[in-house]
C-alpha cells in the first residue's frame, strides 16, 4: 500500500498515511485531486479507480471517505477489506466510532493504524492481538498520568 | 443551498460541546477521550466554526505562531510539548508548514517518557519521509530504545523502524533487531520480522546474511510472526524465485492448514480463516509455480480446494478467489482447474455487484490471451460494460478490447477508444489510452485515410502530454515507408492533404506537438499534392508563424519546412514577406532561421542540393574524427598556433605550475601519464593518448553515433535547434495554382464517420439487435480458427505498417560525406553543408567521396578543400577560429569502417562458432550454448569492451540444408537496453555454416543480476521457435578506471554517496595488496594506489558512471568504503566484494 487518507464529505483531510517517501508538494496535490475525484463519484460507482499509475480503494462509512492506493497487481477485494478491518477496529476502541472520534482524537486513530498496517504492510490480522498491544500503551500511559513516574522505574531497572 | 450550509455549521460547535464530556456509550471507562478544556480540543472546535478558508488560515497561522514560541522556550514540560505536537500534526493535517516543530518531535521521542515518548515517534512517523536528513538525529533514541527492557518502548522502536529509517544507520541497529527474533514475545518477533523487511525493501544487501533467520520466523510457532515474514519472502521470490521453489512444499502445507481451519480463531475474518494471509501464500505460489511444470503439481491441490472451500457470499471470499485464479493461470496450466477457474471468471462478470463486475473484467484481461473462448462466451457482457455510466469499467472494457484486437475489428474498437479518449479528462489515462490507439492503427490500420485520421485524432486530442515517441515513430513510418513506393505516396499525399484541410481553418488550437507533425510532413511531402500551389501552403505557415500561441520551437519546426518548400519553388512573395518580417524579430532564434533562409534564397543550386527530396531516411557516416580538418588543423599551425592539449592535460600542467603544497588526500605519487583518459580523454579524437592502436576505435565511435543517427531517425535531423539540413530535391517546381478541394477529414470529424457497419444497422433495430450487431463486429475473427490473430502480437501477416528493417538500408553510403560535415555540425547548418552540396553539384569526384573507407583524410580535406568557394571559405576559417588549437598536433586516423565493428552487421563465418580476430583481442567469456533444437544451435559470447558488453550470438546451422529466414529477436527488459535494433535477420543460413550478431547492452537500470531473454525463429520446413535468456550481471558492466592518485582525490571528495562495510578477510589473502589483487582480478576494479595498510580502487560502470573504493585492514578485518554519484552503485560492488572474498 502506497498510502491511505481519510477524508469527510466536504473533503476535510482526517487521517494521511503516507508509506512512500514524497515531498509535502506532492502529497498536498495528491490529496486534493483524489478527494475531487472521490467526492465527484457517484455513490453506486465502482470503489475502485485507476489513478495515474495507482489504483485507489475507496469506501465510505457515514461521513467519512477512507481511500487507499495501492499498486496495480495488488488485490482490490482485500484492500476494501483492511479498510473494513480498521473500521472496526476503531469501532471496537472507541465504542461505536463517529467522525467525531476520530477528529478529537486522531492521534489514537494513529496508533491502531500503525499496530495494524506497518509500512504498508497488514501487520497483524487478529482483532484481538492489534487491541491488546494498543491497551497494553495505553495502559501504561495511564500510570504515566499518575505521579509515579514510569520513566523512573524503567530507568531504575 | 449556502444557507443551510451555514446553518449546519453554525450548530457544530455546539453539537461538539455536547458530545465531549460524555464521549459516547463506549468510552466511560475505556479509552481517554480528550477534555473539552484541551487546547486542541477548542482549536478543532473553533476550526470547524469557521466558515471560510481565509478565516481559517488566520486562526492556523495563529496558532503556529503561539505554538513556534511555545515549543522553542526553554521552560516548556515535555508534557506540554507532547500536547503542542498533537495540535502541530493537526495543522500539518489541514496543509500549513509546521517544518520548525520537527526536530522537537525527535527531542521528545528522545526525553520523554513512555506516554509522551509515543506522542514523539508517531510525530516522527507522520512528518519526516525516509530520505529525510533530520531521521539521522533519531538513530541514538530507536538504538538506547531497542536495548530498553520495557516492551512498550522496544516495541515502539520496532515499530518507528519498520516504517522510516535512514538507510545508510542500518548496520547501527541491524544485530540489536536480529536479538529480537528469538525475543519471548511474539508481538516483538514479529515486529522485528516487519523492520527486516523494510531493510530489505530498502537496501537488500544489508540483510543477505540472514537468510536463514527468514526461514526461522516462517516456522514461528506464532502465526503472526510467520504472517509477518511471508512479506520477505513474496518480495525475495519475485526477484528470484528460482532460489526458493525448495520452500513451494512448506508454502502449499501451511495454505492446507489455513485453508483446513487449523488456525487460532482469532485469525477469522467473518469466519473465513485468515483471508490475508491465503492472499499471501497464493500470490507466492503464483510466482514459484509460473513456467515450472514441476513446482506446479504441487500446488494443484490445494488450490482446487482453496477455490472449493471459498464458497460463501462475502467479499472476502471473493477476494480469495479472485487470487486464486490469477495464481491458477500464472502457473504451468492444468485444464481442469482452468475450466473451474475460467467457471469463477464467470461468477464474477455476471455478478451485480459492481465491484465483482469490475474485478471480472480485470480478470478477462489478464486471461484473454490465453483463452480467447472466454471472450466470445461473455462477449455481451462486455458490449454492455462499454457503455456503462462508471468510466472506470469503460476503461477496463476498453483494456480487453485492446487485447483482442485484430485486422478486423480494429476501426470498431479503435473507433470506441477514440470515444472514451474524447471524454476523459485525465491526463494519465490519455496518454495511455493515445498510445494504445497509436499502437493498434500503426499495427492494423485498413488503409491510409483511416489511418492518417486515427493518428491525427490521436495529435489533437492527445497533444502535448503524449509520449514523444509517438510522433516520432509516426514521422518515421511516413519517411522510411513500405516495400511499395506507390502506396508510400499514397499515404504520405493523403497525410498532406489533410493537415492543409486541417490548418485551412482559422482560430483552432492544434497541440504544438501535432503542428510540429504537420510542419514536417509538409515540408517533407507537400510537393506530392501537385494540384496545391506551394504558394498557398506557405501561406498558411507563414499564418502559423503569427501566431502566438506557436511555442518557438514549433516555430522552429515551421521555418524547417518553409525552408524546404522554398527550395523547391523559383521565387515566392510570402518567403520574401516572411523573411522582412522575421529579420528585425526579437526572438534570435527565429532572427537566425530567417537569416539563414535569406542567403539559402540567395543561392538556389545550393539550396536543392542541401535540401534533398524524400533523403531524410538515408543514413550517415560520422567521421568523429574530424579528419577532413586536418587540412584546416595544419594550416593553423604552420600559422604559428599553439598545438592543442586535452583538457586533463592543461588541468594537470596548471596543477603542476601552481603546486607547492598539496593538502589533498592520496596525493602521494604522481603518475605522469595519461591516465585520466578512462573519465575524460574517451572521445576526444586527440592525437595525444591515442597511438595507432586506437585508430579502431575511434572509427567505431563513428559507427556508434552512425548508428544512433539512424535510430533517431527523423528526431535527430529536426531538433530543438531547428533543422540540420542535408536534404536534395530533384523534384522541382510546380506552379499550377490550383486551391486545395481537400476531402476536408478533419480530426475532430473523426468520430462522426465511424466506419462500423453496426452502426447503420442500429439506427433501424432496436437496441437488443444493435448490441448483437456491435458484438458481431467487435468479436469477428475471434473463432476457434482465429487463435492465432488473437494472440494480436504474433500476427504479423495483418500488419499494415510494419517497419522496415533496418539492416536492409545500411548500405547506402550515398550521403557518407555528408554525414561527416555532420558531425562538425556545431558551426552551424550554413557554414557546414556547404562542402558538400558542392560536391553534390560538381560531382567530379564522386567516387572517391562515396567510399569513406577507402579515402584518406588527405583526399578528404583535398576534395573538401577543392570544392570550397572562396568566399565561403573565408566564413568557415572565421568560424574555426577557436577550433583551431583543437586539433594541432592531432595525427587523426582514417575513416575506416571495418564490417565487424558494426555491430548490426550479421555476417557469417566458419561453422565452429569462434570470434573475429579483433575481438578475440580483446577479455572475452568462453562460448557458451545458449539453446538448440534439431536444425541449429545458439551459442553466446560475452565480449567486455572497454566501452560496452558486447553479446555475440552465434547461430549455427547443423542441417544439410540452408535455413532460411532465422531471426534473432531480444525481448525488452527494464534493466537492460540493447543499442539498436533489438533483432537480428540472417535471410539464409547456409548448410554446416554459422551467422554471427553483434549487440552491444547498456544497463539502464542498476541490479545485481539480471537476464536478457529472446528467441530465434527460423524456417526450415515448418516455423520454428527457440527461446532463450541470457543470464547478465553487474559486473559484465564494471571497468577498471584508471586515474592517479591525485585525481582520485579529488574525485572522492566531489561525490557523495557513501557505503561502508567490514567484512572479515579470508586467511589465505591476509595482506591488503593480496586481498586488492582479487578485487583487481575478480571484478577488475583498478587498483590505483597502496599506501602502508590502506589502498584506493576505481571503476565504473558503463558508460561512464565512477565508483571509487577506498579498502583499509585492520586485524584481520577488511574495511570497505565506496563513493559514488549513483546510490545504488556502491550497495551491488558491496555485495560483489563480499562474494568474492568469501570465495577466495
């Protein structure tokens, strides 16, 4: 996978991913013909599109356009499914997920992306393994709250 | 419509307020949601009041402000810092520079602790890219992190390390990682698995020695940390996978157990078993079992029940099969999984779902040409899915249709990608699109009216972003022509017809690309339209010219052909009106075409004898030796003029006039001789280094550029810098003012005169009868009967416009003295083809002329000399003055072509195949066999030429009998380019007897290993085909590059491009001069110098790429260090060297 944006329906950039190395310029240019594209198509299109020499996997949940690009002999079925597999995931961290969700709290939107794709790759495909390591973090960020500092402590050890 | 927007953003804010405290149904207790109170929290609310853009980018820009003197201060908390980093990917999000926040992220990811320290990387994460310099400053962090004994901080290491890192700091965390494959935790293994991967992607040498650490993580008891690395090995086996076809029985066990529900149930994706990973495990099968009957058998089974089991209705399903059935036709076939794939197919084209639908078609594609039958079955399908409103199914349709296009359908099918070319506004598909179409016409085309229309369809709608080579190509054909000469006319007279209907219009934009067509062709060909006064279509030129909207070089095309249409008329006003009005113009570029035109006016004889008609495919000679100066050269010197010294010898006289001290490095010794010659003194056809050995080679060189002159073709001759003229126009002048009644078949009429028969019927019938009738047409010749057209590349029978070949040509030497005027073409086209339209007229002595091998540079500069005008002779010496030096003392060879260092040039010799004596001089690899059937054998030859690889093949007959027709045809190859054509014609081979070709390569693309394949046909009773491939390494590439040690110097200092790596020295070779001396041997690197226990190597890749190596020992130890100017360079001679020291 090249990369992944997510984006609502007034075409707000939500979430970029971006797995390939390319400067700022490109990307601002990439994310705004795909969002026109996206936006422009009709809703019983077709979710896949060729675009330059990419092919993009879109769906949309509620508000929320997700927009995958990957290369041309990649599977298309499969890639709207890790875009399911996300949802879901997000769905099951957040308890019923809604854009708002993801707006306020991007940054968790992030970490479950990066414990289920890493480096463009799907990383790991159990539900259950991918919330796990992220309550894991999210655990001791809570401890991390508290006074007791848990850099001390690994730094003791 | 704006109001109701207005109105629902109005209400956000407090839709926002509400919904932050309670955070939803799921979130008491569970994950943080942000308080209302936080920063970001009313930064994104105050955002998304807002209602316009400008508002917007003031509110961002304030708070960029706040948040540059926020993170700068000294006194802000880390935990303030992680909140400020939050907020600054937001802003980066919305599009604003955030630049000054990145080497804050880097000191959090450093400093903070656990909490903050995530903020840090995914920071890290989302705003440097790999290639970014400050990464280098994270290196330290990911190195104390991965030594760290908390698992959340080894695991964000892993995890910031598998996405971006720095390639050249690998060898810095590459054993701590290897550590992580046998951590206890699986999530670490498998993360450590994921960031080899990436090293893998991103600089494949480094990870080589742990292959066998890949095999362990595949046998993981973890099924993730296996997942994991499937992703190495579908990469390491699409290089090559001939090195793991031992692993297609572990890869078929493990898809049996997935497939079989062995797996942990979490793996389930609505309750199919891990769908990822059977993606995976197809995808590899695919590539192990294609073209390998063997490896195949083994995976038949599983596959039939991957397809079996595979049966609910859910996407993912179809995911699953839709792999595969790409895996069942990529590999060796087997008829009944074919006929069970070929059934799924089908599911798929006929599903109402439009995705399914899609994918259907993708799959027709991909299989059409192995199965034409499955075109026809679902061939009203595809008639429907040209015209559905998605245009992403039209443009796969359309793909299929491509594929199956013969001499039949074509102007249907072509007709309807010209439709869809019309609609499309993309740029990306229209230049594939017009180069398909351009494709098929060129290939198919009925006749030339439908041809010169499709093409100009393709000129004015594709125009300037078209590839180049369509033009050139197109040009090409008109100019070189068929085997007819009166169809040639035919078409090149039609071609002219319609581009003066075409310019007869006024106010239309034309792409410059398409003008620039048309300006050639009808300067090229417009006297063949003889009922057209040349006075009106100079006319419409000089029209073009006034145009603003003409880019200069367009112009500079136009004055091309108004030159060579003036040459054939007697006296023009518009050319006397063109010429006033462009002499005082204020684009020089124009001012110097005009003036040129001028004085060609001036002399007519001259003008037709330098504008030929019909010459612009004749080939040339290039003298590279600049012989015919030598007269000039001489004159100069006995004038008194100072000799003229290469360029590396005035540098190295300066050097050693100036030299008192020498702060450079390896500036020890300092050989004196010529050695830089390896970077600079190639080509320069200098006396000085290049005793009478070189002669050959200097002639070679003007075969080369001969060569590449006649590859270019028509793109050489009218460049950029207009028109290098070497034409002759016998035909003369027609003056019948007549105006043009031109059947006016404009471009854009095109789509109104569809050829199709089904179209007429469709306008009576109804819509049922319509989609038949199309179906007939497009479909016609796709029967059983017709396999072989459908195979589309192999039917070469219906080729209309096949290119000549270009080997039957090279034997006009006609225009050899032109062509070395040509290659003294930077004095300008005035100055330099004057000798020979001199020659041309005066023809005295032709004979020596034509033969430039036989001549010597004497008679050359003698004819030459004769011939001059005086007058001219005056402008040619005042515009050599500066050459003069340039060619002093040069004791310049001889043109001497001699047939066997032409590399086109398919002779014959002896039946045992051995090399020509010049180059078995020369390092050369044994013969080898390539291939071999009953009637002939293959055999290869590398030969290492200082300045290329040369393949020799040689084709041996072993039949009683003569061969005729045996063609030796190399396939394309990314990596490689061969130097002319890619064929090979022998029209007969006699019996017992052995023809030889020549290629030279070209590596175009850097790779370790590569292969170049090809087959050879021949007739003997029957057609016969013989495949082969050609294994080709890097190092067929590299050369010793001789330099001093001062030059290395300097040279290694100028590049930037660094590799370092110790490898352990083998024991027999424990000296640095014995390790140097197999470096030297094995991959003839130069050794230029040794110095106590360091030593400095050059070499380069040809053409003339450097790489210089610079070795020190230390106990026991070899520390390499490469530089070059290209990356990827120094990592293949690092794996080279490696390999050889292992070795010895």
């Amino acid at each position: 996978m090249q990369f992944m944006l997510l984006f609502s329906r007034q075409g707000k950039l939500r979430l970029q991913k971006w797995y390939v190395p390319l400067s700022d310029k490109e990307k601002k240019k990439i994310t705004r013909e795909l969002v026109q594209t996206v936006l422009a198509r009709k809703s019983k299109m077709c979710s896949f599109l060729e675009w330059r020499d990419l092919k993009i996997v879109y769906k949309r949940y509620a508000s929320l356009y997700f927009c995958c690009a990957i290369e041309d002999q990649d599977n298309e079925l499969i890639t709207l499914e890790i875009i399911h597999r996300y949802v879901e995931l997000l769905d099951k961290y957040f308890g019923s997920v809604c854009e708002l969700d993801i707006i306020f709290n991007f940054e968790k939107a992030y970490f479950i992306l990066d414990e289920f794709l890493l480096g463009g790759e799907v990383q790991e495909t159990s539900k259950k393994n991918v919330l796990k390591a992220i309550e894991q973090a999210d655990l001791l960020q809570e401890e991390a709250e508290t006074p007791r500092s848990v850099l001390e402590e690994i730094g003791l050890t | 419509m704006s109001d109701v927007v207005e109105r629902t953003l109005g209400v956000l804010p407090a839709l926002l307020g509400q919904h932050e405290p309670g955070a939803g149904p799921g979130g008491a207790g569970g994950p943080h949601r942000l308080s209302a109170s936080s920063r970001l929290g009313s930064l994104i609310r105050n955002i998304t009041a807002l209602t316009s853009k400008h508002e917007e980018e003031k509110l961002i820009q304030q708070e960029i402000t706040s948040l540059k003197a926020m993170v700068s201060a000294p006194t802000t908390s880390l935990r303030l810092m992680k909140e400020c980093m939050v907020r600054l990917i937001y802003c980066e999000m919305l599009g604003y520079e955030s630049s000054f926040g990145y080497i804050h992220a880097i000191k959090l990811a450093q400093q903070g602790n656990l909490l903050e320290k995530r903020v840090g990387y995914l920071a890290v994460s989302l705003f440097l890219h790999e290639n970014h310099e400050l990464l280098l400053l994270l290196v330290n962090t990911v190195v104390k992190d991965l030594q760290s004994t908390n698992l959340v901080e080894v695991s964000m290491a892993l995890t910031i390390v598998s996405q971006i890192f720095p390639r050249e700091m690998i060898p810095a965390v590459l054993p701590l990682i290897e550590d992580k494959l046998q951590h206890s935790k699986e999530i670490i293994r498998r993360k450590a698995v994921q960031a080899l991967y990436k090293f893998y992607l991103i600089a494949p040498n480094q990870v080589q020695h742990i292959h066998d650490k890949f095999r362990k993580a595949l046998c993981d008891r973890d099924v993730g940390v296996m997942a994991a690395s499937l992703h190495i090995y579908l990469e390491m086996i699409k290089e090559n996978s001939s090195g793991y076809k031992d692993l297609t029985e572990s890869f078929v066990i493990i898809l049996k157990q997935v497939v079989g529900g062995k797996l942990p149930i979490d793996f389930n994706y609505h309750s199919v078993p891990a769908p990822w990973l059977q993606i995976q495990l197809l995808r590899i099968l695919g590539l192990l079992g294609k073209d390998d009957p063997r490896t195949s058998e083994l995976m038949y089974d599983v596959l039939e029940e991957s397809l079996r089991r595979a049966e609910i209705n859910h996407n993912i399903t179809y995911a699953i099969l839709f792999e595969c059935v790409q895996t069942i036709y990529t590999i060796y076939p087997k008829s009944e999984l074919l006929e069970k794939a070929a059934k799924c197919i089908g599911k798929f084209v006929l599903s109402p779902q439009i995705n399914l639908k899609y994918l259907g078609l993708k799959a027709l594609t991909c299989v059409i040409q192995q199965d034409p039958n499955l075109a026809l079955e679902h061939q009203m399908t595809i008639i429907e899915c040209l015209d559905h409103p998605d245009p992403i199914i039209k443009r796969e349709t359309l793909e299929i249709l491509y594929r199956i296009t013969n001499g039949h359908n074509v102007v249907v099918i072509v007709q309807k990608m010209l439709d869809y070319l019309k609609e499309t506004k993309e740029e990306y598909a229209i230049i594939t699109l017009a180069g398909k179409i351009a494709e098929l016409a060129e290939k198919y085309a009925p006749n030339n009216e439908w041809f010169i229309q499709t093409m100009n369809a393709v000129f004015s709608v594709g125009g300037d972003v078209l590839y180049p080579d369509i033009p050139n190509n197109f040009l090409r054909l008109l100019a070189e022509g068929f085997d007819d000469g009166k169809e040639d006319k035919q078409l090149r007279t039609y071609a002219v017809r319609s581009y003066l209907a075409l310019l007869e219009e006024e106010n239309v934009f034309y792409p410059q690309k398409f003008l620039q067509v048309m300006s050639w062709v009808l300067g090229e060909y417009s006297s063949l339209a003889t009922d057209v006064d040349p006075e009106t279509i100079l006319t419409r030129l000089h029209n073009l010219l006034k145009k603003t909207f003409v880019t200069s070089e367009t112009k500079a095309w136009i004055m091309a052909a108004v030159t060579k249409i003036a040459s054939r008329a007697s006296f023009s006003k518009t050319v006397d009106k063109l010429i006033q009005e462009f002499s005082s113009s204020l684009d020089t570029c124009m001012r110097q075409h005009t003036f040129e035109l001028k004085h060609l006016c001036e002399d007519k004889v001259l003008m037709k004898g330098l504008l030929p008609f019909d010459a612009s495919c004749n080939d040339m000679v290039v003298d590279a030796s600049l012989s015919f100066l030598d007269e000039f050269v001489a004159e100069g010197l006995g004038q008194g003029a100072a000799p003229y010294k290469p360029h590396h010898q005035r540098q190295e006289e300066k050097l050693s006039q100036e030299k008192a001290l020498n702060f450079e490095p390896y500036g020890l010794s300092f050989a004196s001789s010529v050695s830089s010659s390896g970077i600079a003194g190639r080509q320069s056809p200098t006396g000085l280094s290049f005793g009478s050995d070189t002669s050959g080679n200097s002639t070679e060189m003007g075969h080369k550029e001969t060569n590449t002159l006649k590859l270019e073709g028509v793109r050489k001759l009218w460049g950029k810098e207009g028109y290098l003229p070497k034409k002759e126009s016998k035909v003369g002048k027609e003056d019948e003012p007549q105006t043009v009644s031109c059947s006016s078949l404009l471009a854009r009429r095109v789509a109104e005169t569809p050829v199709s028969k089904s179209d007429q019927v469709s306008s009576l019938s109804e819509e049922e009868k319509e989609k038949q009738q199309l179906a007939s047409t497009l479909f016609v010749g796709l029967g059983s009967n017709a396999n072989v057209s459908l195979m589309g590349k192999v039917d070469l029978s219906t080729q209309k416009f096949k290119r000549k070949s270009k080997v039957d040509k090279a034997q006009s030497n006609e225009e050899a003295l032109n062509m070395q005027n040509s290659a003294a073409s930077d004095f300008g086209p005035l100055v330099d083809t004057v000798p020979i339209t001199k020659e041309d007229c005066d023809g005295d002595k032709h004979t020596t002329l034509r033969k430039p091998s036989l001549c010597s540079s004497d008679t050359v500069g003698e004819t030459l000399q004769s011939v001059k005008k005086p007058g001219l002779d005056d402008k040619l010496s005042d515009s050599r003055l500066s050459p003069l030096s340039l060619f002093a003392d040069s004791n310049i060879e001889i043109l001497q072509p001699s047939p066997s260092s032409q590399c086109e040039n398919a002779n014959k010799t002896v039946l045992l195949p051995s090399l020509a004596e010049e180059l078995e001089e020369l390092p050369h690899s044994e013969v080898a066999e390539l291939c071999q059937s009953d009637a002939l054998a293959l055999y290869l030859c590398k030969v290492w030429k200082d300045d290329s690889l040369l393949l020799v093949v040689f084709v041996s007959n072993k039949n009683p009998s003569a061969l005729n027709a045996v063609n030796v045809v190399f396939e394309k190859e990314q990596h490689f380019q061969i130097l002319e054509s890619p064929a090979c014609q022998f029209p007969v081979i006699e019996a017992q007897s052995v023809g030889h070709c020549q290629k030279c390569v070209r590596m175009d693309k850097l790779c370790t290993q590569g292969v170049i394949s090809g087959f050879v046909n021949y007739q003997s009773e029957m057609e016969t085909h013989l495949e082969f491939s050609i294994p080709l390494s890097l190092l067929d590439f590299i050369r010793p590059m001789k330099m001093t040690t001062e030059d290395f110097g300097k040279l290694w200092l100028s590049l930037s491009n660094d590799v370092k790596q110790n490898i352990k020295m083998p024991s027999s070779q424990d000296s640095i001069s014995a390790a140097l001396s197999v470096l030297h041997q094995k991959l003839k690197l130069h050794i230029v110098d040794i110095i106590g226990n360091e030593g400095i190597l050059a070499c380069q890749l040809l053409p003339s790429v450097p790489c210089l190596l610079h070795c020190r020992t230390h106990s026991g130890m070899l520390a390499l260090w490469f530089r070059s100017p290209c990356s990827a360079l120094p990592d293949g001679l690092l794996y080279q060297c490696q390999k050889v020291m292992e070795e010895s």
